[in-house]
C-alpha cells in the first residue's frame, strides 16, 4: 500500500475523488505479483469486489465477467477483481473451478480487508467484502460506484454498457445518456428547451 495513504478511521470513496496510488497482491498470469494502480494511468479501471471464494454467486459473477473480458479491454479497461482472500486461495479457486479457470484479468488479495475499506464494502464483522463494482476513468477519478447486498448478482453486461456510456460522455461533454442507452442510441444536451418535454 502507499504509505502516504491512511486507510483506517478514513471515508470511504465517493463520486469524484481520486484512487490514491495502492499496491496490489494479485493472483495474475499464473502468478502472485504485486503491481500499482498507477501503472494503468492512462487506461479506464474496474474495480470488482465480491465476498469470498469457493461460495456460490461468486463464480458466476467472476465467469461473465471472464466471458466479457476482451470487450472491457477492446475499450481500454483493465478489471481487477477483489476478495479478502489470499493470492494462494485465487490460485487454488482457479485450479480446481472450471469458472475462474477462464479468468485472465487480476485477481486481487485484500486479507487485510484495507482496500474494501477504501471503497467502502468491508462488512467488518465478517472479514469479506460486499459486492462492489467501481468504475475509474483514465485520470484516476470515480465516475460510477454500486454496491449490493451479496445474495444479489451482478450483470457483467450492464457493467460494459455502463462503461461505454461513461466513456461517451467523457468525450461529448454537453451531452448526458438517457436510460438504457446503448453506443449508436441518441444522447441528449441538457438545456432549457428539453424542460417538461421528455
């Protein structure tokens, strides 16, 4: 972690701020390494929390989101997935799953339980996660956060839709996506003349 960052007694992040640099433990190409959130500056981050390995609605979450792995990084987003497990129980979870076998994005180590606390899904009496997903633009800022009990499983579709208005937006800075707008579906420029319209 950067030692510059305190994380305890800290809140949680919201809409706008910026992710502090974090060094990761990940279970990543075959191997536990540590890398830095900084070295994807530039790139869109996904940060995807969920509660524990070998349970139930986990590996089908991680699964889509392995299924839809090349989409996110057709669009220059890296995910990194995140338990409070250790990098040896991802190693374990990814031999013997034929569902995480598929996963080739990072899967990240908080046994600690200090970067769940960051973003705010630490149950602190259980030592796991809720299920959080957080999405990061190329600056390091939070654009988009949701957090959900954890017997309700995520789409990694409305994930990629989510990320694609995000980043339409981000590049139309008068225009606003309207409810389920997907890339090709008209935006809309907020102003006066829509007022009582839509």
């Amino acid at each position: 972690m950067n030692e510059e960052f305190e994380y305890m007694n800290t809140q949680p992040m919201r809409i706008g701020d910026t992710l502090p640099e974090l060094e990761l433990d990940v279970f990543y190409q075959g191997k536990d390494q540590k890398i830095l959130s900084t070295d994807y500056e530039g790139k869109w981050q996904i940060f995807f929390f969920y509660p524990a390995n070998f349970t139930f609605v986990c590996p089908t979450e991680l699964e889509e989101m392995a299924d839809n792995y090349s989409k996110f990084q057709d669009l220059n987003t890296e995910i990194f997935s995140v338990s409070t497990d250790t990098v040896f129980a991802h190693k374990a979870w990814k031999d013997t799953s034929t569902k995480i076998a598929k996963v080739a994005f990072p899967m990240v180590a908080d046994p600690t339980g200090e970067i769940c606390e960051l973003f705010g899904t630490y149950i602190y009496d259980e030592g796991l996660s809720l299920r959080g997903t957080f999405i990061i633009n190329p600056e390091g800022e939070l654009i988009s956060m949701e957090i959900n009990n954890n017997n309700i499983g995520r789409s990694s579709v409305e994930l990629l839709r989510k990320l694609q208005a995000a980043q339409y937006v981000a590049t139309h800075g008068d225009q606003v996506c309207p409810a389920s707008w997907q890339p090709g579906d008209e935006s809309l420029k907020p102003g006066m003349d829509l007022v009582g319209k839509l």
